[in-house]
C-alpha cells in the first residue's frame, strides 16, 4: 500500500483528479482479459493534460511507485490489470483531436480519442483511420497504440504500427520526448516510435499521437461466402491469395460461431452452411475484385451471396462480436495465436482435436487474411476446479502448436499478463535479455506496468 502521506501529496498536487473510491477502484482494477491474481489499486487519477502525466510519473519516481496507464480497458490481454502496489493513471479523459491535415493526410489526437470519433471526424475530409479493431466504437487511439492493436482491414492497410508516424511519451522520470516525424517516410536514427508502439505502457506514457490517413473507400463490396466445413473455407483463403486479388477484409467463421451468432441476433447464418468466409473489396475497383474472387471461391464449392449493403454492414457487425461474452474468465478464454496462412487448415484441425481430447468447448475466428486466428476454449463452471485444469491444459496445447507450425502467441491483442508465461518458448532468452535491458533504460525503477509485456 503506498503510504497516506505520499498519496495526500498526489492528491494536493492534482486537485480532483485523484480517486480513492471503492467504486473507482474495482473499476478501474482490469481490462477485459482473465484475472489471475485478483489486485486492487492504490488510486485512480484521471488525467486531463500532458502535464498532469508529468506530474504523476515525477511524484511516482520519487516514491517509487508502479504506474498502470490505461485507455478505455478493452483490451483482452491483462495489459492494464492492477498490480501489487500500483495507481492508475487513466488518459480517457484526454480526448482532443488537436489536428487534421487533409493535404498531409495525418492527424494529430491525444491518446484517449476513440478509433470511430476520430473516422468520423476525417471523413468529411475523404480519409479514413485504417486501423479497425472490433472495439473500434470505444477503445482509444492510445490504447491501439500501446497493444500494437489489429482488426479487421489489417490484411490491406496494416496493423496499428502501420498508421502511427509520431509519438509523445512521458517517461517514467516524467520527461517528454517526441519520436517519429510528420512525414511518411523517414528513417533517421532508431525507430523509437515503432519500438514504443505495442510496449503495453512499459516504456513510456503515449500523450500525442500522429497518425497517417488512408482515403476513404468510394465504394465496398461484400461478399458471403459460405461453405460446408471449416477445411473448405480456409482452401478458399487460400485460393483468393493465389489469384492475387487483396481483399480489405477476410473473415472466417466456424460452424460453432455461427449457431451463437444465430442465438444471440435471430440471424439464420448457421442453417447456410458450415462455416463463413466474410469477404470485402474496397476502392474503385471494389466491384472487379468482388467479382473475380467470386469466380475463384467457385473451386472450393463455395455458395456466394452477393449481399446489398445492409446485409454486407450487419454481417460485418455481427463478425466483430463473434467471440461473445466481452470479459474473459477462468472459464472461457479467447486466445490470439496467428499462423502462416498455408498452415490454417492444419491448425483448426490440430485445435478440433485437442477440444475432444481435453473436453473443452471450441469456437474459431480469425482474421484470415493475415492467419491470426481467436479460438475461444470455454468450459461449464459446474464442473468445477477439474475443468479449469483442462482448459488450461488445451490453451498450453494451442499455443505450443501455433509455434511448431511457425506461429507466433499473439497476434495483435499483446502479451499482457495473460500471456507472459508462453512468451519464452517463443522469444529466445538472449531475446528477452534485450527486452529487459531495453526497460532499464527506459525505465530503471521499474515503475512502468510492472509484469506486463515482457518478462524481466
């Protein structure tokens, strides 16, 4: 606990800002991943400006303690869980959009502006924000950035990375420094603004963001394509591939996934076919490309619907919330693993398998375009702490094979804290050793959400 000096000091130093509530504590305690071990924090605050963030990070320096910054807490992964000892410092409330440059096709936003406030507000420009989480309606652009956040249209325009030109980050002594450049292209010196983007506010607080703009699609078009199996569905990814047409979005769908996406909305998706290939074209040449992966999807005995606009914007919406329940659990977990795409057939596989031999329940999603797949392991809660072992046991499994067949554990949702224990048998130890002597220097306190990301 910190002491009740130092946090009447914090307190005296940002008037209204600092909470204590019992109320804003639970709150502001997790993000929607699993908890594993169940942590209040000390205080809230709530930031309103960059120097309120120096103010925070330099009385955290002085008495040594853990900061967790955090956006909207969408994310999965136990990026922003408190930990032993920590205050929150939360950018929500920092939410201006200080510029957009139609010409220069950027934007400069502070960190907790909304992915779609900030789409909305450079469309009447003819731009977009490419980047397009399914969370898109509420997590902020600072929060993407810190997670290095992926989406649906990753496959055409890229991840987060892709789009973030210039940072400003309050280091852990409350310094600011800015990273990266205006322009898009320029490559003096280290990347610093690539290596803080996706470090999970472990080197740094992000306050500013540039971003780069994409134009506005003039048309989309949308095709359902449904399939008797989860096999024939990914031959068809495949086969848009190899026909070199590039889609802006390239979902899949399992059977499973279908008949919850029937429960939930009284939509009748399941009874088309056995898995859904969610495909759309953008551009002016939306119509052409919609066409020629049409005939394509034709081989692997496809039946596609060319759907209008409204059944095109409720099948897309339906997909982002396709893995259910918002918060994860003990209970049910959604997992992040990406694959080659050559190797989706084998993996799906590989996970049917190991649901049946650890008695686990299976949905698959995944973003099919770029292999990052979300298979969701859930298990009954009343049958007990047994059944948890065997969740856990199944998870361990999908990881491990996402990496024999040349994968990575996570995709776009972060290590966090969830996923910290998988992070070795991925990275090398001479890897991690850099990671951690990088945090030193970024952070030689070890203040910055501590037990996150990496493992030190």
């Amino acid at each position: 606990m910190i002491d009740p000096d130092a946090l009447g000091e914090l307190e005296l130093a940002l008037p209204g800002r600092v909470s204590t509530t019992a109320e804003d504590l639970t709150l502001y305690s997790r993000d929607q991943g699993p908890v594993l071990h169940p942590v209040m924090p000390s205080a809230v605050i709530r930031a309103r400006s960059v120097g309120d963030v120096q103010a925070v990070l330099r009385w955290a320096t002085r008495k040594a303690v853990p900061v967790v910054s955090r956006g909207a807490g969408s994310g999965v992964s136990g990026g922003a869980h408190a930990t032993a000892g920590s205050v929150i410092l939360s950018l929500e409330l920092m939410n201006t959009i200080l510029a957009i440059n139609p010409d220069d096709e950027t934007a400069v936003v502070e960190p907790g502006v909304v992915n779609a406030d900030l789409n909305d507000a450079v469309a009447v420009h003819g731009l977009m924000y490419a980047p397009d989480p399914a969370s898109y309606r509420w997590s902020t652009i600072g929060g993407n950035v810190a997670t290095n956040a992926g989406g649906l249209r990753c496959a055409k325009y890229g991840v987060t990375r892709d789009s973030v030109l210039a940072l400003d980050v309050v280091l852990a002594d409350g310094t600011l420094v800015s990273t990266g450049h205006r322009t898009f292209k320029g490559v003096a010196g280290y990347d610093l603004t690539a290596l803080m983007t996706g470090s999970e506010g472990t080197l740094g607080v992000i306050v500013g963001v540039t971003v780069r703009l994409r134009y506005l699609p003039v048309a989309v078009h949308t095709l359902a394509a449904f399939f008797d199996d989860f096999s024939q569905a990914a031959a068809g990814v495949l086969a848009i591939g190899r026909a070199r047409v590039q889609p802006s979005i390239l979902e899949l769908l399992d059977g499973r996934t279908l008949e919850a996406l029937d429960v939930a909305h009284g939509s009748d998706l399941r009874g088309r076919g056995g898995s859904l290939l969610l495909v759309r074209t953008d551009g002016y040449g939306a119509a052409a490309e919609a066409e020629a992966i049409r005939e394509v999807l034709a081989g692997p005995g496809a039946h596609v619907s060319d759907a209008g606009s409204e059944e095109a914007d409720r099948l897309v919406d339906l997909r982002r919330h396709s893995r259910g329940d918002e918060v994860d659990d003990l209970y049910r977990v959604g997992e992040d693993v990406a694959v080659p795409k050559s190797q989706l057939v084998h993996y799906v596989a590989a996970l049917e398998a190991m649901a049946r031999r650890h008695r686990v329940n299976l949905k698959v999603v995944a973003h099919a375009g770029d292999g990052n797949l979300h298979p969701t392991f859930w298990v009954e809660r009343h049958e007990g702490e047994r059944s948890q072992e065997r969740l856990e046991e199944a998870l361990d499994e999908s990881v491990r094979c996402a990496l024999d067949l040349g994968g990575t554990i996570t995709g776009e949702h972060g290590v966090g804290q969830y996923k910290r224990r998988w992070l070795p048998w991925e990275q090398s130890g001479e890897i991690l050793s850099l990671q951690a002597r990088i945090k030193q220097v970024f952070d030689p306190l070890g203040i910055l959400n501590p037990g996150k990301a990496i493992v030190a």
